[in-house]
C-alpha cells in the first residue's frame, strides 16, 4: 500500500505544530510541507483553500494579528479578510493539514488521524501480513 500524503502548511516555527509534524512523520505519513512565512499563499490559493468553508474555521482569533487589522468575527468581509491572509499568514491557524479532499486545521490529534486514517499511537502502520495458504476445509456430509 502506498504511502500517505498530505500538504502541510505552517508559517514560521511553532512547538506545538512541530510536535504534529513528527507525530505525522512518525507515523509514515508523507508530508509536503510549505512554510507560509517563506513562500506566503496567494489570493487564488487562499480562495482555493478555503473554499466555501466558513472562513472562521481557518481565523486564529488569538492572534495579535486579527487585532491589529481590527477584524471582528461576526462582521467579516470574505473578499478582504482573504486578500489579508494572502498579505498576513498569522492570521490563519495552524497547522493546515490537507490531502486531495480533506483538510483538518490546528493540532487536534483525534482529528488529525481521523482525517488521516492512522494509528493515534503516532506509529508506523504494520504491513499486512500476507494472507496464508491453508488448505480447504473438508466438508461435512450429512448423513
């Protein structure tokens, strides 16, 4: 069975978000890993991200960042708050774990191996072991 993948995407360094990242990675999970902080979103790929989720789902309300730019969470502007997470990464939380149709934002372990299908033990899968031959069982004959 091939690997799994999944993007990962986080700006800058974070403890925690490196502890899911080894968690990932010690579990086999093969992650292509983009650092907003180095290479940011575009608006198209911030589009494209988010979709038609709920653009609170993504927002880091804690940030110093949602205060700087005075966002509030029940008036928000979908069109200028994605122009600003293109502009402004750390307004977004981390880390964005995305495979070909799922995502899962922040560091939720549970969700993270749900999504991912693994083990929460953060261990490789065991392959399969190949399926024995045994001979066919005889058949009973009622007599």
């Amino acid at each position: 069975m091939p690997p799994k993948r999944a993007a990962f995407l986080i700006w800058g360094e974070d403890e925690e978000c490196q502890g899911v990242r080894k968690f990932l990675e010690d579990a086999g999970v093969v992650l292509d890993i983009r650092d907003l902080s180095k290479r940011p979103f575009t608006v198209d790929e911030v589009n494209k991200l988010i979709g038609f989720v709920p653009l609170e789902y993504f927002l880091n309300s804690q940030s110093d960042s949602f205060k700087k730019h005075h966002l509030d969470r029940d008036d928000l502007d979908r069109d200028e708050t994605i122009t600003l997470i293109a502009q402004d990464p750390t307004l977004l939380r981390q880390p964005i774990i995305r495979t070909n149709r799922l995502f899962t934002v922040g560091c939720d372990r549970k969700k993270i191996c749900e999504m991912l299908q693994i083990s929460p033990n953060g261990k490789k899968p065991v392959e399969d072991e190949k399926d024995e031959v045994h001979p066919p069982l005889p058949s009973r004959v009622a007599k």
